[in-house]
C-alpha cells in the first residue's frame, strides 16, 4: 500500500512548493518594484501636477 502512496506524496510536494515559489515571487515583486513604479521617482510628478493645479 505505501508503494502506492509514494508517488503521490511526490506529486503534492513539488505542488506545494510550486505554490510557495509563486508566493514567494509575487511578494518578492510587490516588495521591490521597478524604479519607474517607486514612489520616490514618481513624487516630482506629483509635485509638478500639484503646482500647476494650484496656480
């Protein structure tokens, strides 16, 4: 009967793990954007529409 249940268990954990590796890449995005996206090189753009909106 264990015979049987090996390959199985072999199955589920390459799933498990190809599940974290997927957690693991989206919070690794989320964590360390590109630098056209951070919030640093995008503030001068704010700033600029903020100036010209109030004058």
């Amino acid at each position: 009967m264990q015979k049987h249940l090996f390959p199985c268990a072999w199955i589920f954990a390459a799933l498990v793990l190809g599940i974290l590796a997927c957690l693991i890449a989206i919070a690794w995005m989320l964590l360390h954007p590109p630098e056209a996206t951070r919030i640093s090189a995008g503030a001068h753009f704010v700033w600029e529409v903020l100036r010209h909106a109030t004058a």
